[in-house]
C-alpha cells in the first residue's frame, strides 16, 4: 500500500501517490545477448555483465515489487534466455501472484524452453521483427540468420501453446515495411503487434539519421488506427505517445467517445508512461522511468522498489503534468500523451522538455500566433 503522505512530503509539492498505479515493470534480468542489433538500448554484447543480480537479490526484488502491486513484469534484456535462473524467476513471480511476462528474440527458443514458459506461470512473450524479410531483419538485428531463428522460436512456442505478439522498432530502415509487417503477425497467429518508434539511446544515438520525421510519425500512428478496425490482432504504440491524441482527434471527428468499449485499453491508459505506471530495472538493479530515459532513480541493492517507487524525485515530477514544458506544457492533451520523456532528455538533457518529435500545435499555441 502507499504510504500516507501529506502534498508537502513529496519534493514536487505533490502527493506521491498520485498518478502512480504501478502496472508494467520492465525488467533486464541480464545484459549479455547473442544478437548485435542496430538501435538496441542497452548496446548489449554476448558477455558477461559486472553487477548483475544473484538469484538471491534477484529473488527479493520479485518480493518488493509485490509489495507495492501485482504489475506485469516483463523478464526482458540483453537476451533473457542466456540467465541461467530465469525459469525460476518467472515461477517464483507467479507464485507471488506477478503476471509474468517475457521478451526473447526468439532464436533460443525450443520446445523444451517452451515448455519450460508454460510450467513456469509465461503468460506471453515478445519477439521483435523489424522487418518482413531476413534481408531487412538480419540487418538490423546484426546476426545473419536471426530471421529464421525468430520464426523457428515462434513456431516453438505456437508448438506448446505459448501465446506471443511481435514488437517493430520503426525507423527508415523498415518504414516501408510495417503493413508487411504488420500481415506477417497475423500469418503467423500472433496474438497482438506493439509498434515502437525509435528513442535514440544505446546504440540507437548511432543510426539517429534513421529516425522517421514527425510528419512520417503523424502518417504513421494515423494508418496504425485505421488498422484496428481491419485487424484481428490487438494493436499498441509504444514509445509513440502522440498515438493517444491522434485516437482522440479521430474518434472526435467520427463523433465516437473515447471509452473501454469502443478503444479498449488505449482508452485507459496514456502515451508516455515511464514513472507514473511503469519502470525500468537494470541488470544491476538501478530503477529508472523507462529502459530508454537513463536517469538513476534508486538502487534496490540500497534501497527498497517501494521507497523509490513512492518517494523518487523524478518520479513525482514525472507524475505532475504541470511540469511538463514548452509545446507539451502548454497541449490539451498533455496528460494522455505526455511526449516521449525520453526523446527529449536526449535532445535537450531536460526530461520534461518538448518532445523534439511532434508536429503538432497545442490550441493555446495556435490562438497565440
């Protein structure tokens, strides 16, 4: 439960409670991956990592995370298959009542680790597909043969009744790519496709020429909405805030209120939501808003989740959209899109910056010109 706080205990002069239902953990169990991609965050290596998590520590987390709530966790990396006791931290996260989660590339996948998801309480996994083709896909993933790799593990987990989805990083790379993309996941079953737009951090801050411009974003997140009427698959931008206005502007214009029967979970929820309903854990335990804003909000071998998680200065700043500045401090829909924190720390050094990569004018802007 959080704790019983007065407004002035908090270091923004707000109630740390507030806008901060914890709903999805990210959690980079290790560093160390098999593949070399392009854009990839944490601009992980096949090696081993200094610092990671013991079983022991690892196992505690698990524990202060449900102290605070039953959030999804997300058993993420580097690639999660190369820790020896990740099949006993997804059990153990089950038992305490944790929706458990996993994001393989999928090229380690077998039956027999398949199998190894179900007994363990894996309620679905992620493998990314950045592009529709292996030529395009094994180019941005750095390893030829990633491609068949990923379909093999797919096929693996569809074997024992492993649900899984298919996340894309958009980017030029692949730009033209996504409605193949997008036909592939539903060729091959999946359950939902998550987009994501590319957040320069890692080994992304190289290929930034390769990011898509805020009118492509625009283009893109608009053609993204038009799909959920044409799709069976569940739809969700991630790292593309700009999304939830957009679902607003549009359903606005075919007179249809945004609710939970009419846009399902993109109704309840918001675009950026690093601090408020979301975190990120590195491999060595650093709490951060999300895996892409590199900003060391507490230490769980020091400190507790729930301390960080209810008392962290960013994170209560982050939780008052009234700090949010420029072009996303003056927007009407600040607080169902926020901008993409992490974009404009990278573009400014200043986390509640403008999002450097949205094309659009808050009224209050456009009365003032």
């Amino acid at each position: 439960m959080p704790p019983e706080k007065s407004d002035t205990d908090s270091p923004t002069g707000q109630s740390p409670v507030k806008n901060a239902d914890l709903r999805l953990v990210a959690w980079e169990v290790t560093r160390n991956c098999n593949l070399n991609c392009a854009h990839c965050r944490a601009a992980a290596k096949n090696q081993d990592y200094a610092g990671e998590l013991d079983t022991s520590a690892a196992l505690r987390l698990l524990d202060q995370i449900a102290e605070v709530g039953r959030p999804i966790i997300i058993l993420t990396g580097g690639e999660p298959l190369m820790r020896e006791d990740i099949f006993e931290l997804a059990e153990y996260g089950t038992q305490k009542g944790l929706r458990m989660v996993m994001a393989p590339n999928g090229t380690l996948i077998t039956e027999t680790v398949a199998r190894k998801m179900i007994d363990t309480g894996i309620q679905r996994i992620s493998v990314s597909l950045d592009g529709a083709t292996k030529e395009r896909h094994d180019g941005f993933r750095g390893v030829e043969g990633a491609f068949e790799g990923a379909l093999r593990g797919i096929e693996a987990a569809k074997s024992q009744g492993v649900e899984f989805q298919i996340n894309t990083t958009i980017s030029k790379y692949n730009y033209d790519q996504i409605p193949d993309i997008l036909k592939l996941a539903e060729n091959l079953g999946a359950a939902a496709l998550h987009i994501f737009l590319l957040v320069p951090t890692g080994r992304g801050k190289y290929i930034i020429d390769q990011a898509i411009t805020a009118e492509e974003y625009e283009y893109t997140l608009n053609w993204f909405y038009d799909q959920k009427k044409k799709t069976p698959l569940q739809l969700k931008a991630t790292c593309a805030p700009h999304y939830y206005r957009i679902l607003r502007q549009r359903a606005r214009k075919e007179g249809i209120a945004v609710t939970y029967d009419t846009h399902g979970l993109d109704a309840v929820t918001r675009g950026c939501l690093g601090g408020t309903a979301f975190c990120f854990v590195s491999h060595t335990g650093i709490i951060q808003p999300c895996g892409f804003l590199d900003l060391n909000c507490g230490d769980i071998t020091q400190t507790s989740f729930a301390d960080v998680w209810w008392h962290s200065e960013i994170f209560n700043a982050l939780r008052n959209f009234d700090n949010l500045k420029g072009k996303c401090g003056a927007c009407e829909f600040k607080s169902v899109c926020g901008g993409c924190r992490a974009r404009a720390y990278e573009a400014t050094g200043d986390y509640l910056a403008e999002e450097p990569l949205c094309s659009y004018t808050p009224k209050k802007l456009q009365k003032a010109n």
